[in-house]
DNA sequence: ACGGCGATGTGCTATGATAC
DNA sequence: GTATCATAGCACATCGCCGT
C-alpha cells in the first residue's frame, strides 16, 4: 500500500473533504532528480512544447555535474526511472468536480548518435500551468529533505490542513496510526522520537511553508498519541522556477559545489562552507565575496573570514530597500531560519538579535 | 526519557581501467 | 566513441552507550 492511500484512509471521519494531492511513487535518487532537473530546463527553454527535445549527451554530463564520466549507464538508468515513475494526483476542481489522473514525467527518452531526445508528457506540460499542483511537485522532487519519513510527514500535515481549510490545526494522532504510516511499526518510541520524529519535523520547520510543533500525552507511562500543532508560515517564498531561465546554467545544478570550493578558497574552514553554501544561494555568496573584497581595499575590515560569514548571513552586498522587515541587522531570511517554533516574527527578530550581539566568529 | 556521540552495516555514486 | 567492471568514498539508517 502506498503511503497516500494509507494517509487517505487514516481517518475518514475526521478527514471529510478531499482535496489536492499529488504523489510520486519512487523517491528520487541525487542523479535522478538533477536528470529531470536538466529536462524541465530544457523545455523550459523551449516554451514546455510536447515536440521531441534533443540535447548533445556531452552538454548532460556536465549539467549533472559528471564532467569526467563517460558511463552512460547512468543516463540510461535514471531515464528509467523517470519513465517508470507514476505522478498520481488528486484535485478538487474550482466547480467542486473531482480530477483523478496518473502519468509520467516524460513520454520517451533515447540515446541516438551522442544526443539524447526525449519528449516531454503532454500531461505533464498541462499541470505545470497549475501552480499550486506544480509547486507540489517541485516540493516532491527538489525538495531539501533528507529523512526519508519527513516527506510523508509534510503530506500528511498538508493533507490534513487542507481538508480542514485552515491555516492553523491541532492534529491528535494515536502513536500506532504514527507508525503505520511512516513504516516504523516497530521502532521504539525511543528511537522513533529521537531518529524519526524530532528530525523529520526540524526538517519541515527549516524547509518548508509549514511551522510544527509536537508535544506526546501518555496513557499510564507509555507514550499513545502524538498531538501536533500545525501552522502555515506568513512569509515563505514558495519558488516556482526549477532554474533561472535567463542563466546558461541551471545554478541549481552546480551551485552548491561552486560554493563550497569558492568558499574554501577564501579560507573558510570546509564546515563553514557547507552550511554557507547550504543556506545561501551561490548568487549571493559569491555577491558577498566581492563586497567583502571591496571593504577589504577600503580598510575597513579588521578580521576577513569573520567579515565574510557574516556578509553572507546578513547579505551586506544586497540591496537594503529588499529587506525593509529587516531589524537593525538581522535579515529576514535569518528570522525565518532561526525562529523557535511556536515563536512569533518579531519575538524571533528580538531574540536573534540578542543572539547575534553575543556570538563571535573566529 | 532526552539528546549527543559514535560504531556498524548497507546501498549509492564517481571514477578509472579495460576491452570492444 | 561506447560498454562493462571494480573499487574507494560517501551518505544514510539503525542502534548502543552515557551523562543529564
């Protein structure tokens, strides 16, 4: 049983309205997810027409970032995949008529003479005009998630608060229910709690338009139902774009790797640079580098590395009038990375602030 | 029960070597 | 240029230990 079906039949009782949904049957792999990454970018480029698309295998190679690699056998593999993979969705129409439908990311795929054509789903193309469908399946195949448990989880809040039509729901799971979900029938709660549940809602909290918090009730000494508290965050940029169309590459690709090497280079320790790279786009830093730089000529710098992460955190070389929310240093973005669950916007604001005024950067 | 640390096992990925 | 194989390294899941 898939794991939509088990959340749909959860608790019909409670659930009454259906609503959107859409799912994937396999998780994507690394490779998998940066292939369709390519594709969408690439008939993205071509206005998303159902024409058959060719690209030369060489220019993939380098989009999925193998620049040495010669074995096709990936290209080949994660091809499958995307051609195996059903998208299942479920909409609830503006006329109240319910849609239902199946199908796959892309129709054909094939390697002709060092090229690889492919046509994308004419189903496909229509959905990306829905946004709020697209959105999802951008969630569902980008998504920043590590836990495998934390995707299901982020369904299964969705799920529920969209049938309630609210933004803000307290949800009472009995723990059985908890697990039969997630597939951890028998993880005891200890290890549950500590590897399943308190990671995968961090996960949430961090990465997505979801604010959760979770507290037990205990029936004798044992743990039987979860009681979650479920709120939609004010101000979460849901980004429609797989990549920036007007860029030659797609950043999303490369990125990440960029910034990490540039980083090092300017003489972060590797840790830095990871988490750098991880919460802040290669843009940005590579912005901040340059005003860092810049400051440096001026003199106006007395500890460069120091200088430099906090350039980035609080995005010195952006324009100050796009962070007008901003509270005497501490930016937006680093409120909402920052915010306690359950914590307001300017309580957070406050006390990251204070936070800050403590803290020290080698 | 909590949460940090670390050991272990497993599966995946990148890459080089080799042969066709 | 293409396909196959081997392997080192990495990421992740699981779970034990331990101080709180």
């Amino acid at each position: 049983m898939t794991e939509l079906e088990l959340i749909t039949k959860l608790d019909e009782t409670v659930f009454l309205k259906p609503t959107g949904t859409v799912h994937i049957t396999n998780s994507f792999s690394l490779i998998e997810r940066k292939l369709l990454n390519v594709i969408v970018w690439h008939s993205q480029k071509h206005r998303f027409t159902s024409e058959e698309h060719s690209l030369p295998i060489r220019d993939v190679f380098y989009l999925l970032g193998l620049k040495e690699s010669r074995n096709q056998d990936v290209i080949k593999s994660a091809i499958r995949t995307l051609l195996s993979t059903i998208i299942e969705w479920n909409i609830l129409e503006a006329d109240r008529a319910q849609e239902w439908g199946v199908c796959t990311f892309i129709s054909s795929g094939k390697l002709v003479s060092g090229k690889l054509n492919y046509r994308l789903n004419p189903e496909i193309i229509e959905k990306i005009n829905n946004p709020t469908l697209f959105a999802k399946i951008q969630l569902l195949i980008q998504s920043k998630f590590k836990k495998k448990h934390t995707l299901v989880m982020y369904e299964f809040f969705i799920d529920a608060l969209s049938r309630k039509r609210k933004d803000y729901l307290r949800l009472v799971v009995k723990l059985d229910k908890l697990h039969s979900i997630l597939g951890t029938e028998n993880t005891p709660f200890k290890f549950f709690n500590r590897d399943v549940l308190k990671p995968s809602i961090r996960e949430i909290n961090s990465h997505t338009d979801l604010d959760v918090n979770n507290e037990t009730l205990r029936l004798g000494r044992s743990i039987y139902e979860i009681v979650f508290e479920i709120s939609k965050k004010k101000m979460f940029p849901m980004s429609l774009d797989f990549v920036d169309p007007e860029e030659g590459l797609p950043p999303s690709i490369q990125g990440e790797k960029k910034a990490i090497d540039i980083l090092k280079e300017h003489g972060l320790n590797l840790s830095i640079a990871k988490a750098l790279s991880k919460s802040f786009d290669y843009e940005h830093i590579i912005a901040n580098i340059a005003y860092t730089e810049l400051q440096v000529i001026n003199g106006k710098v007395k500890n460069r590395k120091a200088f430099l992460v906090k350039a980035i955190k609080e995005n010195y070389s952006g324009n100050e009038t796009c962070n007008e929310e901003s509270y005497s240093g501490v930016t937006r973005s680093e409120i909402e990375k920052n915010a306690r669950p359950g914590e307001s916007y300017n309580a957070a604001a406050e006390r990251i602030k204070e936070d800050k005024k403590h803290s020290i950067y080698e």
